[in-house]
C-alpha cells in the first residue's frame, strides 16, 4: 500500500490532481482511492487531498493515513501546516518551493532531520511558465514520479493525457510540458 | 434517441458520479431535484447528460425538497421512470412526501449521500438521514463504497419496480466517505446496464386515459389499516425479488450482494454489527486483529436497511461460538438505545447462543472512524467474553472527545 496526502489549498487542483493520479494508476491494473478534506471550505482554505495506492482492492475508508508520501503544493503551507503529522521513518516529502532545499529545511525545524526525504520543485513558478497560471496540481505529479520512480515519465505522459482529454489541446501540452519540467527539476 | 456514453472497463470515480451513471442508464424519464450537499452532483450529472442528449428525459427544477419529491410522485403516478437524489435537511424537507411516495406505491428511487441532521449545522456524513426514512414505507439499500453505489442503484430499478413489489426505493451512500472518494470502479455498458434494469412497465399510470384511475385518495379508519398492512406485506414480502435481483447482478458481473453481509463469521467468538462505509473498515480491522492476536472477529452488515432483514440478522447471529456482539450505531439515538442495537438485539435473542449485546454510538457529523478504534472495540468485545459478562457500560460512545459517556449496566448480584 502507498499513501500519499496533499497539502494544497482550496482551489489549486489538490482534489483533480489526486484522482488524474488515480486514474493514471487505475489502468495499470492497481486499486486506488482518491478523496479530500473538504465541505464547506472556501477558495484558499487550507485542506488536504489523500490517494491509496494497492495491489489489492482497498477496504480502508478512514480518513486519516500515515502516508508514504507528503505532497505540499502551496509554497505557505509548508510553514502553517503540520506537514509532518503522522509520518513514517521513510516519509518522503515533495514541496513546492522557491527557496533552495537547504534554505526551506533551515527555516522549517519539523524537517532538519529528515533533509533527506525532503525534494523541492518550483511548481507555482512551472506552471506560471507553462500553464500560464499557478496550478501546481499536475506538476507536482512530474516531481512525484522522479522521487518515487512509480512509473516511466513518458508511460505517465501518454496516460495523463488521456485523464486531461476533456481540455483543449493548448492546455493538454502546457500539463505535459509543466509536469516534464518539475520532472527534471525537482531536487 | 439517446447517445452511447463511452465507458473505460475500469473508471475512477467517486460514489455521487457512480450513481449518477447508473440513473443515466437506467435511462430515467424525469428527475426533479433540488440540490444540497453531498448529494448535489447526482442530480447535477443528470442535469448534464440531459443537456448533452445522453439521456432523453426531463430535468424538473423545483423550489424545495418537498417540492421534489412531489414532482417525483406526480411523474411517477404519471408513468415514468423516476428518480432523484437527496442528503440530510432535504431529505427531512421530504419526509412528509415519502410517505405519500411509498402509500401510494409508486417504484421511485431516491439516491441518499448521508449526512448528519442539523442542529449544529454539519455537511459530513452520518445515518441521521438513514434512519429518520426507517419508518417511511420505502425499501432502504446501503451501498458500502462506490462500486456498490453503481452496482445497487441499478438493482433498486429493478426491485422497486418488479410487478409483486411496485415500492420506493432508497440507495444509501455514505456522504463524503462514499460520496466523494474516487475509487476503481467496473461499470456496465450502456446496452447492458439498460438490458439488466429493464423496460419500464407502468401500472395504473394516469396517463393511461382510457382506463382513469385515482392516486392517492383519502380513506378514513374503514380501509386505512388495510392499505398500511398490505403496504407492509409488499415490504416483507419483496425479500425474495431483492434476493433474485441481487443473484441476477451476479450472474452479470460476478460481484455478489446478500440482504445481510457477513464476514468470517464461520468461528467467531465476537462480532461487530454496522452500516455503511465503516464495514469495510471494520471488515480490514478484524483481518488484522485475527491475524496479530488470534482474536476470533466476524461482521455482520445488513445491506438492507428495510425490509429489515430479521431472518438473516438472526441467521448470521446464530453461531455456537458467539458471545459478544457490538452493534455500532452511526445517528444520535435521541434518548434510546440506538435503532440498529434494538434490532439486531430482537433477532438475536432467538439465537441459541444468545450472545451478550451492547451497543456503540459512533462517527456522528462525519467523525472518523479508525482501524485502531474498531480493534479496541473488537478486544472489549473478547473481554466481555472472556469475563462471561459484560464489563462495560451498555451504550457507550466511540470517538468522542471529553468525558467518558455511557448507559445501563447488566445487573449482577
């Protein structure tokens, strides 16, 4: 089994961007879960969104996970969020940023000992460059298949363009293009 | 003629969009909605397959809940194919015409994404809803995750409307927990999906002009009992057409739904008895409970809420090794003991094993119920087996924060 949770705010694509992640999965034969913390939140409220990935078919539907994965793709709430809630001695941790790893780890004391699970990628600033505004929720994914080499870039590619199919084909090469970037640069 | 809607073998969609393909394949003529929280984007899909010409059918927008379910009644005694969706406050706002609904027998199917009832005001999911429908004349269905929010919208079709039962039906999806976690889901083609439902076949439809007949008149203390006994006999007596239609659905697909689930209940010394989503939880935690302290766990899930299935509560219960049972109620039982304990008690208590009952209130307004909480209840359960007794309060709440709460105690000299 692996979990990941999303730090994001409300409207940054969190909830899309975990069941695009699911559906990638889903045709490779593996079970997923996608779902989020929500309700009546409001545009910029801080919530999260959580996938479970499985070889079998997954019966657990507490909300609450102790995740493989740590996904922040607001740069803020890397300082206002319990990022390290529940975590695992092997917890990696994909946060988007502007500062230099080093930079982020010094400021945030939750992550010193764990500089080693800790990879930074500029989403905001990709997907400015790419999609033409800040929708850190594909990128994001471009990181996450470099850290956790869950798939090829180019198998992941083919497939999220199939998620992405209902969009306007200007906006299905930005995605590509935005989540190659964060691919390469993710450190 | 509506347009095919192209379906991938497995989709990744959550509970709401699940149940919204199954109402546009079963090719509904009219839906009225009005739409609240979890439940809206059932109605909103609806409304969309409509607009794209998915479905030929009508979207009937109304001003309340109340007024839903009234277009619901009158397209249905009309002689449609009717369906709507609803959660919580709407779903109090239409109470006063499920009962109309369901008097005069007409196969409605209404898709509930429970949630908890105000006050406090709370969007998340509990079975308040669930519950306030028991009494209501309706057969009541229980979709544990998304797939079988798919799977038993379509049979609801298929039972509601089948000549010997001609009944509402409500298929229950837990709000948010279901609702709203997308997760591998197998659907049907459309050809196929819409073969297993089936045409539908009105009676006594009013726009039937040459044969006119009268809905929902008045009767007074001469014939009222009667109706309501009948009523009542259609309920219990559409056990076996639910029993067919589920052994249908698995001839089709594979996937097996019973009127009552049960889980290693073969050898088991303690069993914990729930609704909705937090079986499948449950069922995770008894596994690795049976596994990590060979604490012999079983679960029992009526899938059907009503007609509430006493034969088979009764049957699942009726273990040698039984002990201790913890029925687990998801609604405030306002001042009883909860609904689904004073049930499952019943048919227990004409078990041989007559096992120990007590009763947990849990997950009100959406709190999360936990595979390390569902263990500890398991192990008090042991505890009350091992002590030959029960050792705890009666009813007592899980997940609550403050001050321990609980009721009634067995008396013991």
């Amino acid at each position: 089994m692996v979990e990941i949770r999303w730090h994001s705010r409300a409207g940054q694509g969190a909830v899309t961007g975990a069941k695009g992640l699911g559906s990638v999965v889903a045709t490779t034969g593996k079970q997923v879960q996608a779902y989020a913390l929500y309700g009546s939140a409001k545009r910029g409220a801080a919530m999260n969104a959580y996938n479970r990935i499985d070889d079998e078919p997954i019966t657990n539907q507490e909300t609450k996970m102790f995740p493989d994965f740590v996904f922040v793709i607001d740069p803020a709430l890397a300082f206002s969020d319990d990022i390290t809630k529940n975590d695992k001695p092997d917890t990696q941790y994909i946060i988007t940023t502007h500062l230099s790893k080093e930079d982020l780890i010094s400021q945030i004391p939750a992550l010193q000992d764990k500089a080693d699970r800790v990879h930074v990628v500029d989403c905001m600033q990709i997907s400015l460059d790419t999609i033409g505004r800040a929708m850190p929720n594909t990128p994001i994914l471009g990181a996450f298949m470099k850290v956790s080499k869950m798939y090829d870039l180019d198998f992941f590619l083919e497939n999220m363009k199939k998620v992405l199919s209902k969009f306007p084909q200007k906006i299905i090469d930005a995605n590509m293009e935005a989540i190659t970037r964060a691919y390469n640069e993710v450190k | 003629m509506a347009k095919e809607f192209e379906l991938n073998e497995v989709e990744v969609w959550d509970g709401n969009y699940a149940a919204s393909q199954a109402l546009r394949q079963a090719q509904i003529d009219v839906v009225a909605a009005y739409p609240i929280t979890p439940s809206t984007p059932i109605v909103e899909g609806y409304g969309s397959y409509v607009a794209n010409g998915y479905v030929d059918g009508e979207f009937v927008m109304v001003e309340s809940e109340h007024g839903a379910m009234s277009g619901c009644v009158g397209a249905s005694a009309a002689g449609g194919r009717v369906a709507t969706a609803t959660s919580s406050q709407g779903f109090a706002l239409m109470t006063e015409v499920l009962y109309q609904a369901s008097g005069m027998r007409l196969p409605i199917v209404l898709t509930v994404v429970n949630r908890a009832l105000a006050s406090p005001l709370n969007v998340r999911g509990d079975h308040s809803d669930m519950y306030l429908g028991r009494d209501s004349g309706w057969i009541q269905i229980d979709a544990f995750d998304a797939q079988e929010a798919y799977d038993l919208a379509l049979c609801a079709f298929r039972i509601g409307e089948h000549l010997d039962v001609r009944l509402p039906v409500m298929m229950h999806q837990d709000g948010f927990t279901t609702s709203h976690k997308a997760q591998n889901v197998y659907p049907l083609k459309d050809s196929v999906a819409y073969k297993f439902v089936g045409e539908y076949v009105p009676v006594d439809d009013m726009l039937d002009f040459s044969r006119p007949v009268t809905h929902g008149a008045q009767t007074e203390e001469d014939w009222h009992f009667e109706h309501k006994a009948k009523q009542h006999k259609a309920l219990m007596d559409s056990r076996t057409v639910i029993d067919e239609v589920f052994a249908d659905f698995k001839k089709l697909t594979g996937r097996e739904y019973k009127r009552v689930e049960s889980y290693m209940m073969e050898d088991a010394e303690v069993a914990l008895v729930l609704l909705g989503s937090s079986v499948e939880t449950a069922v995770l935690a008894a596994k690795q409970l049976r596994e990590e302290e060979g604490i012999k766990v079983g679960i029992v899930a009526p899938r059907c809420f009503r007609p509430f299935p006493y034969d088979l509560v009764r049957e699942a219960l009726d273990v040698p090794s039984l002990k201790a049972v913890c029925c687990m109620d998801k609604s405030a039982p306002g001042g009883a003991m909860g609904a689904l304990f004073n049930e499952v008690s019943a048919a227990a208590y004409s078990t041989e094993a007559r096992p120990m009952m007590t009763n947990y209130v849990y997950g009100l307004g959406g709190r999360d119920f936990a595979v390390d909480e569902a263990k500890r209840i398991m192990k008090e359960q042991k505890a009350h087996a091992d002590a030959g007794h029960i050792t705890t309060d009666i009813q007592q709440f899980s997940g609550l924060r403050g001050p321990k709460l609980g009721f009634f105690q067995t008396r013991r000299d």
